[in-house]
C-alpha cells in the first residue's frame, strides 16, 4: 500500500487491476488506519478515472453477499450523497412511489456519512429491521414490491472502513460506489451523481454492463432532480438537458428540500410525503425522481406517462400502503 500511495501521491493513477487490488486490501483489513486514511483522501483533492472507478466497483461486487432478486426485475433508486446539500430522503421515498406504481425496487442504502440521515437512518427510525436473509427479501418484495438492502449486511469488509468514513466525516471515493454495489446486481438503475464529471464516468461504465439505467445530476449540483434549475439525464437510450418548465413541474427554491438537519424533522418530511400533506415542492421533487425510475424500468412508456403514474401511486395511498405494509412483514 506504501507504493500505491506514493504513486497517488505523485500524481499517477492506478490500473484497474491495482485499484481492485488496493481496495480488496483496504476492505479486508490488510492496510493501518493511517494508510486508509491517506488514501481515501487522495481522492479528495484529485478526480477519479475511469479505471480506478471500475476497479474499485468490481473488488466491492466481488466481496459482498450477492442476493439473486432477478425474478422480480427490479430497479435500485440511489443517490451518490456527497453534494452537501442537506436534502430530505427523496430517493427513499421515491423507492416507495415506484414499487406502489407497480415496478419492483431492491434499494440499496446506507447511514448517512457526509450527510446526517441516510436512507437507512430512515427506515430504522421506522422500526425497520434490517435483513439479508433471502427468503425475507424476497417475502418483501412479493407483498410490497420493494425490498431495502442494507449495505453493511451484504458488505461484511466494509466494517473495515465505515469507522473511518464516519471519523472523516466528508465525502470519499466510497459515496461514488454505494450505487455500482448493489448486492442483488439490478439490470436496472437509476442513480443519482454530485457532479457533471462523475455522471459523465458512470454513463461509460455503464454503458458496458448491459443495464437498463438512468443517471440524473441536477446543474447546481444535486445528486438528484431538485427541481431547483436544469438537470441532466444519461442513459442507455439518451443523453439531455432538461428544465422543470420542460415536463409540466414548476421552478422550486433550495431551502424548499431541506431536511431540517435532524432526523425527527426528516421522518416528519417522509410521513407528511406518503400521506399527501407535505409541501408541493417536496411533493414534486419525489414524483419526478420516482417517474424517471418507472421511465428507466419501462422505457415503452412516455415521460408524461411515468410522471402520471408516480402521481397515481402517491395520491391514492399506494405508496404510503407499500410502506405500511413493508414495516408490518418485520
């Protein structure tokens, strides 16, 4: 690992092959503290590649627990984080209005590390008891239709690293992983990125897997549709720039997806959601994200189509149903 870090530190970057290996050997515990440290930083203060990225995601897929939902086809919904933001859970709750429309979700996620409350804060505020028995997951997602997967269950050699994350307490080169290591291996993705360059490396991974994916990156630097401005969209079937106004949905202010920092302020923007009593803008941003999943899974449909049934699954209760009834299987 010395040698590794002294060729990052002098501006070189890794094979494939190397940055698989230096992963494993992070992960596993094969690498100090300090080592760790230092390199996760590395990726702080300089971009990624194409190479490194790649190499990373296959030592994280082929070290975890994978778990076959692929009878169910189902999508992930899953943000990078990092964009320091300080949004609401949308990509939670936009998981819910997708698998009440109809389409199977397997989502992936995590506590918060740069941020506060990560999707599985959330779910475990809720008394959500998180599992990686299969037969469990795949109870859930016959009689939901969705399914969370927590990562640190299916990823037992990250325990090496999440404390040193947490002590960090930024982003590293791990927030871009948590969506390219799903443990179900999903044929289809939406993901959300904090910058242009990284949705730029994931179309061209991407592009090699086969998947049927969707990556969003809001222009002022959500890794979502914040609705806030312009947002770009790659994907397997096309590459845009498209505003609000553009798909019917109205311009909203950044203080209107705020989380309110805590996660009690968090869990009451979620229950408002699912029970139709939040704001429009928060109401919004979840029926769009949650529309560009259905679009990604059923490409046949229109936009305006995915859109009209994201707003169906919300409005009569058929999200907020498939939540009721996935805490009640616990």
């Amino acid at each position: 690992m010395k040698e590794i870090i002294l060729q990052l530190l002098e501006q070189k970057s890794l094979s494939k092959d190397t940055a698989k290996q230096a992963l494993t050997d992070i992960t596993l515990g094969r690498v100090n503290h300090s080592q760790m440290a230092c390199f996760m930083t590395v990726y702080m203060m300089r971009s990624i590649t194409v190479e490194e990225l790649e190499g990373f995601r296959d030592a994280m897929l082929e070290l975890c627990l994978a778990t076959d939902l692929s009878e169910y086809n189902p999508i992930d919904l899953c943000g990078t984080g990092g964009d320091g933001k300080d949004t609401f859970n949308v990509s939670t709750l936009a998981s819910f209005v997708v698998a009440g429309a109809g389409v199977k979700v397997a989502k992936h996620g995590n506590y918060g590390v740069s941020s506060g409350v990560g999707s599985s804060n959330i779910m475990e505020h809720f008394g959500y008891k998180f599992t990686n028995e299969i037969s469990t997951l795949r109870n859930q997602i016959e009689k939901t239709g969705i399914c969370i997967l927590h990562a640190p269950l299916f990823h037992p050699s990250m325990k090496n690293v999440g404390p040193i994350r947490k002590d960090l307490g930024v982003k590293t080169f791990f927030n871009m992983l948590g969506p390219m290591s799903n443990p179900a291996f999903p044929q289809n993705q939406l993901v959300g990125v904090f910058s242009l360059e990284l949705a730029r490396l994931y179309g061209y991974l991407y592009q090699k897997t086969g998947k049927n994916f969707t990556i969003l990156h809001s222009l002022d630097g959500y890794d979502e549709i914040s609705l806030t401005g312009a947002f770009k969209i790659i994907s397997n079937k096309r590459e845009t720039i498209l505003r609000p106004e553009d798909i019917g949905f109205s311009r909203v202010k950044a203080e209107a997806l705020t989380s309110g920092k805590s996660l009690e302020s968090s869990a009451k923007i979620f229950t408002n959601v699912l029970c139709n009593e939040a704001t429009q803008e928060q109401t919004s941003a979840v029926i769009v994200n949650a529309a560009m999943a259905i679009w990604c899974t059923r490409p046949e449909l229109s936009l305006e189509d995915a859109i009209g049934l994201a707003k169906e699954s919300l409005e009569s209760g058929k999200a907020l149903s498939a939540f009721k009834t996935l805490l009640s299987l616990n």
